[in-house]
C-alpha cells in the first residue's frame, strides 16, 4: 500500500518548487476533503512563501457566506457540480491575492450520492487570477478516506499543472 503521506509530500514539494520559480501563491476552497490539501501544502516547512490561505467551506451556507458562491446556484446545480466548483475557486481568489485557486466539492461516501452522483463523484476547479476557472469531474473508487486522499493529490497535480502554464483539464 502506497504511504499516502509520503506521496502527498512529493506532490507537494513538486508543487512549491513551480510555484517559487513563478513567484505565485495558492489559495484553496475545500469541501469533501476538509481542509487536506491545506493541510499538505503547510506540512511543508517554508509554504509560508507560496500557501496564502485555505478556505473550509462543507455547508452550502459556508460556501456562499465565506466564497460568495450564490445559493440560487447551489440551488441550480447542487453543490457537487463544475458550476459550484468553479465559483468556490474563483470565491477564493476573489477574497485572497493569491494567484491561483483550487477547490473541490464531492461526495466521499458512505452516505450522500444521489442519483447521477454516485459516491466518488468530485467536482474540482483550478483558477487563475484574471482567467476563468476550469472544471474537472473525477469519478473516484474506494472509501471515504480513498476518495478523500485521492483527491488531495489530484488537486495538488492540476495546481502544479497550472502553476507551470501545463493544461489543467477541463
């Protein structure tokens, strides 16, 4: 089994060194994972220099008091959808000077799927500061902690992506 902090400390000192090269910073907008991308970027001694700040947002009223994302919108389109991913990620730059911004809006399981969202099913969008952000669907096996860890490390592979000027899905 593969030592899922080990592989987050890869992924994220890849991800700082792009970031430092560019002189950008991260801002992140969670909700099925609950703050762990966060908490993997600041694991890292010295992300003071490219983690700006992490917003945990799990209710609908955390993502619209604190990222400005509209109920009409969670309303529209729930809040596992592109729709709500991306406004979380463009919430997050909008209340930060970071340069780019991940978020992420799922359904980790046990409980929560719905029909035509299954559980596994994470909605994640990456931003950058003066473009639009992009959504990516993940359809995701195992547990909660799977869905979860699996998450954390698409999100810092799309940041680092994005950091770089690489594609970051769509």
């Amino acid at each position: 089994m593969v030592n899922e902090e080990s592989d987050f400390d890869a992924a994220v000192a890849s991800l700082a060194e792009v970031l430092r090269a560019h002189g950008a910073t991260i801002a992140t907008a969670e909700s099925c994972t609950g703050g762990m991308i966060a908490a993997a970027c600041t694991a890292l001694a010295g992300s003071s220099d490219w983690f700006e700040r992490g917003f945990v947002t799990y209710s609908n009223a955390a993502k619209t008091e604190l990222l400005g994302v509209p109920a009409p919108l969670i309303a529209a389109h729930g809040a596992v959808s592109a729709e709500v991913a991306c406004a979380m990620a463009e919430g997050a730059l909008a209340r930060s000077p970071a340069t780019f911004a991940v978020a992420v809006t799922g359904i980790a399981g046990p409980t929560g799927a719905t029909p035509g969202k299954p559980v596994g099913t994470v909605w994640l969008a990456v931003a950058r500061r003066g473009g639009a952000a992009r959504a990516q669907l993940l359809q995701l096996g195992g547990d909660r902690a799977a869905v979860r860890a699996q998450t954390v490390r698409i999100a810092l592979d799309r940041l680092r992506e994005a950091a770089a000027g690489g594609p970051t899905r769509s």
